[in-house]
C-alpha cells in the first residue's frame, strides 16, 4: 500500500476497535510474562483458563521458583508444549529473583536472556508492561502485512523489527493489538471479509464484487487458493513480504 495510506489505514482501525485490550488475562508484569509464553502455540482463550490456578499458587517469581515442575506440568498439562513451557517457567523464575530483585526486565536483550523467552515474547511484554512502541508479529500480523503490503520482510521477526519505521507515533503503541484484531476477525487466513473490511479501498488486495461472505466471485480462476486476489498494477515485490 502507498506509504501516505498507512495513516488513515490505523485511524479506521482506531475508529474500529477504539481500545484495544489484550486477550490474555494477568495482573502484573510478572503474570504477563508468564501468559505470553505460555500462549505460544496455543490460543490466548487456552492459557486463560490454566492462569488461574497457576497464578493463584504463584503470583511472583519467588513462589513460581519454589513450585515443582511436576505441580506446574500438571496445572499447564492441556497446552502444547507443556512440559518445555513448565521448566521455563521455573527457570526464568529463578533467574529474575537471583539477577532482576524479581522484577520483569525492559530491555529486549534482557528479555530475551531469560529462559523460554524469544523476540516475538519479548516485544510483547515490553509493548504492553512498558508502553514501547513495539510490533511484536504473530501469524495474524504477517498475513495481514502481507496483504496490506506494509513493509516487506520473509520472516516475522524481519517484519517486526521494520513495522515500527512506517507506523505514526500516535498510532503504535496499539499498532499491535489493532492489526492482530484485523487479522483475527476480518483478514482471516481462509475466507477474509474483505466486503465487511475498514481498510479495503486501502488494501492492495480485494475480491470480486460478486463475492459472498468473503468466498471468491470465480474461485475457478483460484483453483485451491481461498485468500483475496492481488489488485492489478501494484508492484510484485511488495508480494513476496
Ligand atoms: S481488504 Fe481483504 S485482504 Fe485487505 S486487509 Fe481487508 S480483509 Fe484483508
């Protein structure tokens, strides 16, 4: 999309979505911590119901650090990768108590230092506990992206660390949260609402006017492909971001 686009394209998605909120649910930076790498390929909607106890039983890292590893596989048990997820958790306890006075550090080298805790993690926490100006990309961002034609880049991490430069001051604190809700609830991987979509007259990507609920006007001329078509005469390299 043209760069002067970008923003009138966050306006409407502020316009749409006027506070935007995480779907995790926590209480301190610690328990942000803790749900966002646990939400790692899993939904949001998963953690939230194993947070509960896990956060009752250890609500900082001095108690979470005292928890045997057995007790917290058992209480995260229903997500994937649990057992991984349990000894992070337990480590990164440990080590903020005996390096950070148990506090959740700002800085990403810091972050990303700790046991368990990638980029992606760490842009989130410092986007949402420190107010950064931070674009941490899910699989619902890069796909977005991609159609929008944002910035280019072939990995989430290349596209997260770009994003920042072509998102306006007032718009990038939430950037984040809004785009990850385009994506979620209109941009969908399979069937996107472009009809219903805020931004299509900005998106370089649309369907037919014959389309119904998203589905392609001519899905022969698709043939396996359920995603929005390319609009004519935009430059094939933004494409391949
Ligand atoms: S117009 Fe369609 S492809 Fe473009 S952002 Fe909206 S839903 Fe996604």
């Amino acid at each position: 999309m043209n760069k002067q686009d970008i923003p009138e394209l966050f306006r409407r998605l502020r316009e749409q979505w006027p506070d935007p909120r995480p779907t995790l649910v926590f209480q301190n930076n610690f328990e942000l911590l803790c749900a966002v790498l646990l939400s790692a390929q899993t939904t949001d909607t998963a953690v939230n119901r194993v947070t509960p106890e896990l956060f009752e039983k250890a609500p900082d890292p001095e108690r979470m650090q005292l928890l045997d590893t057995a007790e917290i596989e058992r209480i995260i048990s229903s997500l994937g990768l649990y057992r991984n997820k349990a000894r992070h958790l337990k480590e990164l306890s440990r080590v903020l108590v005996t390096r950070f006075n148990g506090e959740v550090p700002e800085s990403e080298a810091d972050l990303t230092a700790l046991p368990g805790v990638g980029i992606k993690t760490a842009r989130v926490v410092r986007n949402i506990a420190f107010g950064a100006g931070t674009v941490a990309v899910d699989t619902h961002i890069f796909r977005v992206n991609s159609r929008l034609g944002l910035v280019s880049g072939k990995t989430p991490e290349a596209v997260s660390s770009a994003l920042p430069a072509v998102i306006p001051p007032e718009f990038i604190h939430d950037a984040h949260h809004w785009l990850i809700y385009l994506g979620r609830h209109i941009c969908r991987a399979r069937n996107p609402l472009c009809r219903e979509c805020p931004v299509r007259d900005l998106c370089r990507f649309e369907f037919g006017e014959d389309s119904r609920a998203g589905k392609p006007a001519n899905p022969g001329k698709r043939a396996g492909s359920a995603g929005p078509r390319r609009k004519a005469g935009k430059s094939g390299d933004q494409r391949k971001s």
